[in-house]
C-alpha cells in the first residue's frame, strides 16, 4: 500500500513538471521596429517586448543595441510594464522602448540580441531562467532629395549661430588677449551632429588657443534640442594685422524641406607695436630674400615651358591631387587630426572612410577602434553625460595604432613562397 502511494505521489509531481515545461508556457520576446528608413540624425523606435505566463521575480536583462555609426538613446519611462491574453490566459511582462539614429546615410545591420529572464515557473513556487533571442533588424539612414550634396550632412528643425567677445579685436596691445565664443543652437536633433565650427587662424603675431567644445542636449517629451559651444583664446604677441574668416554652415531644414546657411561674420583682429621678435629671424629675412631671387631665376627659365606644356601639366597635377586625395594615407591623416582635437562626429566618419580605402583594413582590427569610440559615445551622450576621461582618446590612438600597422589582407590572398623546400625546412 505504502509502494502504490509513493508511485502515486511521484506521478502527480512528473505531470506536473511536464506541464511547467509545455512548449506554450515559454517566454517569448516580441521585436517590432515602427519604420525602417529615417533621415540620419533622427530616431526610429525599436520596441523589445517580453512575455512570461507568471510573473518576473527578477527585472530583465535587456541589451544595449549599440553598433557603429548608431547613436542609441532610452528616453524617459523606456521600460514599463505590460501584460497580455495568449490562450486564454493572462501573461505579464516588460517592454523596452529604444530611440535608435543612424549617424550617416547608410544601412546598418543590428543581429539578433541576448536577453535573460528569470521567471515563476507555472504552478510551482519555483524560479526558472531563460535565455531568448530578439530578431535582428536593419536600419537605413536615407538623405532627403536635394541633400545628397551636403557634408557632413545636418537635418534640423532650427539652427542658429552667435558668436561674442570679451573686448574690441582691433588695436590690441602686444601681451593682451581676447576670447571668441561661437554657440551653435539647434532644435529637431542633437547637437552631436554638429562639425567643428571655427575655421584655423594663422596671423603672425597672433597666436590661437582653441578650448574644449561643450556639447550639451536635451530631450524633452522626444523632441531633442541642444547647443554646441566653441571658444578660442587669441594672445597678442607682436605687431599684427590680420582678418579672421567668418563660419558657414549649410543645414537641411526638416519643416521646410530645404537647404538653408546659417552664418557668422569674419572680424578684423590689429595689435599695435613692432612686431614678435623671434630668434633667427635676420637669417630667416636673408634666407627668404635669397630664396626669392632664386624663384625669380627659376621662373624666368621655366615660363616658356610652364606656357607651352600647361594643360600637360595642369591635367597630371589634378590626376596626382584626386589620388592623393583618394589615398588611405590621407584618409589616415584626416582620422588622426579628427582624433587629437577629439572630435567624435568627425572620428566617427574618418575611422568608417579609411578603413574602406584599399587596401581594405580587416574588420577584425577595425573592431577595436569602433568599441573604444563606442565607450566614448556612452560617456558623453549616454544617461550619464559627461566628458570622456583622456584615456578614452588614448585608446582609440593605440587601437588606430594596432590597425595601422596590422596585416591589411588574409593570409590565403598573400603569394605562396618561391622556393617551398626552403620555406618548409
């Protein structure tokens, strides 16, 4: 009697286990992007939803979605509870809204994601893990008709330049100096789209300092808006007298469908006085004026052929420019200062430009820079904005290092050995 009892009980905990484990008391996660195509710099929403028959004792871990080139962002109440009726039963859950932007046109690929959930296994007190698997979705940053030409490419709502002053820019004495600050604001996208704005300023005399941007963003109920800020510090040094060229910037407005200019006036910059003494500066008069005169020589010897030969000559200056141009040592040069003035957009573009030229950089030594500038993306535009430690930008040197001098083709496409009994020995 006792035997026919325990066969009984064991039989009722094993129906009982089979039913936990039925195929349609499983969670389920629930991917659904609401539009594929988006203009770079604005947001699609990507919705994850998960679904338990019970309960979730535990929150959910949810993935990042990060990739190259995207910007994402979870705005305000992104995670919220949710439930549902599947098969007659009420199921309960989470969803995560996703605020995802392509940084430049392209389409970008993000897989198929990890997600744990810990759940109450139906009819027992017990908790179970699972591990599921979003679908992967493709995102396609599109340019609007007539913006094709625009670069780096800007969409906004709004966008203004000001700029001020600490002082006059004229009449300066030699040892003074004055502050230039440009605020760039715009409304309809983040500030993060946005290049560097102050062109260089070579003046003799004149020597320039440029800060730190200051980039900051807000969000409210969806609708982003924010400031870039650029400042520079012009010392006097000597007599000077100079003019610093104004800013341009071309923008397509998204209310209106066009192409608009935001602009700033160059300004006229003097310091009265002899001008810097710089040592050796006699041997470098001498120097120029006989270089000068050397010029003169040359150019009178050459004009007959420069005048004879000048299409010849213009035709293959203009075949060495475009390959320079084309080259993956410029398109390195580009990514290398776009790094030390730390720069995010502008790296994010280099690193994608140069990596392409061929020889083509394998995506496996590629990878390193991307995380690194992954890291510092999160830094400044994450929930937690702030500015990225220096180390973050010394990473992203030594992975661009690495690269560089890293194999740019697999081992299958190099030449086989011209005498393979000497390289097998």
């Amino acid at each position: 009697m006792r035997l026919l009892i325990l066969l009984l009980v064991l039989v009722g905990m094993s129906a009982e286990v089979v039913h936990a484990q039925q195929p349609d008391q499983q969670p389920v996660v629930e991917t659904e992007l609401d539009k594929s195509q988006v203009v770079p710099g604005q947001y699609v929403t990507l919705r994850v939803t998960v679904l338990v028959p019970t309960w979730l004792p535990k929150p959910v871990e949810f993935p990042s979605m990060e990739g190259p080139n995207l910007r994402v962002r979870l705005p305000e109440r992104s995670t919220g509870p949710t439930s549902r009726r599947i098969n007659g039963e009420q199921w309960s859950g989470v969803t995560r809204n996703y605020l995802i932007s392509p940084m430049v046109a392209g389409t970008f690929a993000i897989p198929a994601q990890s997600i744990s959930v810990t759940y109450a296994v139906p009819g027992s007190s017990e908790a179970a893990r699972a591990e599921l698997k979003t679908k992967a979705v493709t995102i396609a940053g599109v340019l609007p008709q007539g913006a094709e030409g625009l670069d780096p490419f800007i969409a906004a709502t709004s966008l203004k330049l000001t700029q001020e002053f600490t002082q006059p820019t004229t009449g300066l004495q030699p040892g003074q100096s004055i502050k230039r600050t440009v605020t760039a604001e715009m409304e309809g996208a983040s500030p993060i789209v946005l290049p560097e704005l102050m062109p260089e300023i070579r003046i003799e005399g004149i020597e320039a300092y440029p800060g730190q941007p200051s980039i900051s963003e807000k969000d409210e109920r969806g609708l982003l808006s924010g400031t870039r800020i650029e400042q520079v510090t012009l010392m006097a040094e000597g007599g000077a007298n100079g003019h610093v060229p104004g800013v341009e910037l071309r923008w397509f407005n998204l209310t209106s469908g066009k192409i608009e200019t935001a602009t700033l006036d160059g300004f006229d910059i003097s310091v009265d006085g002899p001008p810097a003494s710089r040592p050796g500066s006699d041997r470098r008069t001498i120097t120029l004026a006989a270089a000068g005169l050397a010029g003169i020589v040359v150019l009178a010897v050459s004009a007959f052929l420069i005048r004879r030969y000048w299409r010849r000559a213009t035709d293959t200056y203009r075949r060495r420019r475009a390959r320079r141009a084309a080259s993956k040592a410029w398109a390195e040069h580009a990514m290398l200062k776009a790094i030390r003035k730390r720069d995010y957009p502008a790296t994010l573009r280099a690193v994608d430009e140069w990596a392409s030229r061929p020889p083509v950089t394998d995506a496996a030594l590629v990878a390193p820079i991307h995380q690194a500038l992954t890291g510092i993306g999160r830094s400044i535009y994450g929930q937690t904005e702030g500015t990225p430690p220096s180390d973050a930008w010394r990473t992203v040197s030594e992975a661009v290092k690495g690269a560089s001098a890293g194999p740019r083709r697999s081992a299958r496409d190099r030449l086989p050995p011209l005498n393979p009994e000497v390289a097998n020995g």
